[in-house]
C-alpha cells in the first residue's frame, strides 16, 4: 500500500502525540465540528485517556465507537459508557451506535484489529463487504469471544472508510503478522478487504 506508514516500536506517548497532531489539523481545517470514530480494548482507553489531557476544542470533537457489546451503557463491557466517561467531562460529544444512525465522515477512523484479522466488530464470519449499503449493522460473532460473549453493533466497511486518515496501534507478533499478511493482499480477512478500499493515508503504530 503507497498509502501506508508504519511505525515501529511506538510507546502510548508517540500514539498520543500523534493523535493530537491529528485532531488539531482537523479542528484547523474547519470551522464547525470534527468527527472521529475510535475503538475499544484494552490497548485503546490508556491512550485514549492521555488524549483527553490534550489541550484541543473538545466541544467541537465528536466521538463514535467504531462498535460496541449489544449492552446497557453502564455494562462493564459497553465500549459506549468507556468512552463517555473520558470525553464527555472534557465536552467532547459522544455519539451512541443505533440502527438508523447516520455516521458522519470522520476525521480520523481509528481501528482495532483481533488476531482473527476482525475491525470493529466486523468478524469473519459476518462477511463484511467494501460495498455493504448499510452504515451499521448488528452481528453476532461465531465463535463468540469468551471474554465478550455479546451480540454486537458496528460501523460496516463503507462508513469506515468514510474518513480523512486511518489509524491502526497493532501489539503483538501474532496480531503484526496478521495485518502484514493482509497489506500484502494474503487473506481475504475483514482487516484486509479494508485495507484493500482504503484510499487515504493509513498509519500503523507496533
């Protein structure tokens, strides 16, 4: 991929500069408000709670989940009710998946990736295509993550791509090899069919 920068070895401190520089280009580029869609984990809520200390116009960042566990929003597993309680105190805007919501085009779509090559909550077993009509879809993994065995709602291929830049933190030789396999078009995984539509800059973090 022309398109892709990896870069290796990064701590959380390198991601988290990286997405302040992102964001405040975005903010600079336009005069109303910026959207970005990030991911749960593990690996994302650290660095996502040393952006918030940014100094950025948080009231006009919108933040969606990439996806999210079909659960209440106060559910431990709700990737919503995380991600509300780091932005919403700094004013960021959270914006819950729904069935008929109408993802907007996003700044900066930032991806987690599982060992099975899954974004989002786009497993393989669910089929994601590159020209899904849908914005967002539920689904429900097979086989379901013992740690998460929830039905899930998720940005599909297209609203993903939806976005100025792409952003991947990968961790792990297992999960590297992965999405190496996918950039040099070896599988035909979720991670590989969007990276095989992605036309923007796509940054990579290991």
């Amino acid at each position: 991929m022309e398109t892709l920068t990896i870069i290796e070895g990064a701590e959380d401190g390198a991601v988290v500069q990286w997405l302040r520089g992102c964001l405040a280009a975005a903010l600079a580029r336009v005069d109303g408000p910026v959207a970005i869609t990030v991911p749960g984990g593990s690996t994302p809520f650290p660095i996502l709670a040393r952006l918030t200390k940014m100094d950025l116009d948080w009231s006009r960042v919108a933040v969606w989940p990439g996806d999210d566990r079909v659960v209440p929003e106060d559910h431990p597993a709700s990737n919503t009710g995380r991600i509300r309680a780091l932005f919403e105190p700094v004013g960021a805007r959270v914006v819950p998946l729904a069935d008929d919501a109408r993802p907007p085009h996003f700044a900066l779509a930032w991806l987690g990736m599982g060992a099975d090559g899954h974004i989002a909550s786009l497993f393989p077993n669910t089929d994601p295509q590159a020209a899904d009509p849908l914005p967002v879809r539920r689904l429900t993994p097979d086989p379901l993550p013992p740690e998460a065995p929830f039905d899930r709602i998720s940005l599909t291929i297209p609203a993903l791509l939806a976005s100025d830049e792409i952003l991947f933190v990968i961790r792990g030789e297992d999960k590297r090899a992965v999405f190496d396999a996918a950039v040099a078009g070896h599988s035909d995984l979720p991670v590989a069919r969007l990276l095989g539509a992605a036309t923007q800059p796509v940054t990579c973090f290991t």
